[in-house]
C-alpha cells in the first residue's frame, strides 16, 4: 500500500478520512501536522512538500500557470458566501461598493488570496470598476513569480488592516472579517445577498480544492480517481449529518440552509456539477488579472476525473 503525505485541515467534508473511517483504495493517506493551513498552501506550492493537499483555488490557478507540478481534483473542500467580505466604517463616506472607486482597499494577505478574489467579484458586479481601485496588500503571494498589476501595493509594515481602516487610510477592507463595533459590511445584508446569487445563477462560491504532484500521477494511473471517490465518500457521509441536523460550524449553518431550502448537495463534486460556478471564477481571475490569459475548464483538473460525480 503506498503511503500518500496530505495536507488538509480537519473539517466537516474530510472528516471521515481524518478519522481513518474512508481510505482510498490503495493507499493510505498520512496526514501532516500543519496548524496554520496557508503556511501548508506555501510549503506545497513553493516546494511540493506534499503528495496531496488542500489548496486555495486562486492560489492554485495561480501555481498552475507558473508552472508547479500538480494538477488538482474535482473535491471542493470550502464553499462560503462572500458578499460580506467586504467591511467598511459604519458612519464612513462609503455606502456603496461605486464609492470605492478611485480608492484604497486593504486586501487580506495576497492579492491572489481567494477570498479577494470573490470579494472583488462581488463589488464588480455591484457596479464598481475593481481597476480603478489601489488594493493594498498585508502580506505577499504564495507563488513568488506572481506579479501582481500596476494598481496593487503593500500595506506599511508592522500595521494591520483593521487599524488603517480605522484611522481612515484606507476606504475598505476585504476578506479579514474584523470584529470590532465601528466596522461592519458594506453590502447590506450579505448572507441574503449570496443565497440570492444561489438561487438565481446556482453559484455557491468555492474557496478550496485537492491537488496531487503530476509526478504521481504519472506514475499511479488510478491514483486521482482513487483520491477523489475517497474524498467523496467522507464528503456524503459529511452531508448525511448536515441532513440529520449537524451545525457545529458556520459551515455546517450555511450548508445545511441550503440544504433545507434547495433539497440537493450543498457541496457537490465533480466538474459537470460546478461548471457554473468555476467559469465565473476563472472569467474573474482573468478580469483581476491574476491569469495573464483565459483557461479551459477541462485543462485545470486531472483528465481521469473529469467525468465524476460525488
């Protein structure tokens, strides 16, 4: 049985697998201890320090087009609304997402980052020219060779986003979910505002996916189905418990309201299922010019999955 080194963080969908419930047919996943999962998305796109691992979807679009061997799985780990990932002063100038126009906005660490990358998107099609704003960074890209376009800057060093938003340096902040009294959403209602994109376009927005090393690939033919079916497995046995009632996390909130409201799998697998949803995510990653050029759906995920469904 070959043994596979995994990057993923415990959560609702891979549960079963943590737990030793589900295993690939043969092979064995060894799990990494990786606290804090993003420093893992750098460890995997800088050195390939995994044999499969959880990776952001921009950061792994991103990867793929400067090159890093791995190619990613149809498995959707993390899906999240994102209307509300972008917070503002309450009793600030800014009241609609076309009041940032000509402004600064504090994006949370990379510009890459996939919560950005949903954010903005959803500013765009609120009305607001995303290249007429100056994003301004707190951290750099997971993919060195990225670079970003002319209208993204770093945020001074040693400051956060939350106190420049407060001292009024910057007009907005997008993707890190501030707590604090004076900062709230700028699209009212988000929650709302997201369930509504769902039911009218069928897109819940995703945040992460598997990807293995091509080495393996090429050398296990099976080894991509053989990851994925596991992977759907502890992801059914996940949504069997969402129906019975789980809502431990927010994640389980969110996906059991849809759920209840839609009757179908608020977290499916597969290409044909998402079709909707990774076309505008990869038309938006072109328009914020994160890919220099548009890609085929079918050239991001490994050929031996592209016809399933879990």
């Amino acid at each position: 049985m070959r043994h596979l080194s995994t990057l993923t963080r415990a959560q609702g969908a891979n549960r079963a697998l943590i737990d030793g419930e589900v295993t690939p047919s043969g092979y064995a996943l060894d799990f990494a201890d990786e606290p804090v999962l993003v420093k893992g998305f750098r460890k995997m796109v800088r050195g390939l320090q995994y044999d499969v691992a959880e990776m952001a979807l921009t950061t792994y679009l991103t990867a793929k087009e400067h090159g890093v061997a791995f190619t990613a799985l149809p498995v959707f780990l993390v899906r999240d609304l994102h209307h509300g990932a972008t917070q503002v002063l309450r009793d600030g100038p800014v009241k609609t997402p076309k009041d940032l126009a000509g402004g600064r906005v504090g994006v949370n660490r990379g510009y890459t980052v996939t919560t950005g990358v949903w954010g903005r998107a959803a500013l765009a099609e609120a009305g607001l020219d995303v290249d007429s704003v100056t994003w301004v960074c707190s951290g750099d890209e997971h993919v060195a060779t990225y670079t970003p376009p002319s209208n993204v800057v770093s945020a001074p060093v040693g400051s956060s986003l939350a106190e420049l938003l407060l001292a009024g340096e910057l007009d907005a902040v997008v993707g890190a979910a501030i707590d604090h009294p004076a900062i709230g959403p700028l699209i009212p209602a988000p929650e709302e505002a997201g369930m509504a994109v769902l039911r009218e376009r069928g897109v819940l927005p995703i945040n992460h996916l598997v990807v293995i090393r091509d080495d393996l690939l090429a050398e296990q033919p099976d080894i991509a189905v053989a990851v994925f079916e596991a992977f759907a497995e502890a992801k059914r046995r996940y949504v069997l418990r969402i129906g019975e009632g789980l809502a431990e996390t927010k994640q389980d909130r969110l996906l059991g309201r849809i759920l209840a409201e839609t009757g179908r799998d608020p977290l499916p697998y597969g290409v044909e299922p998402n079709r909707r949803v990774l076309t505008e995510l990869l038309g938006h990653a072109v328009d914020q010019h994160i890919l220099t050029r548009p890609v085929r759906l079918e050239d991001v995920f490994a050929a031996s999955t592209l016809r399933l469904h879990g």
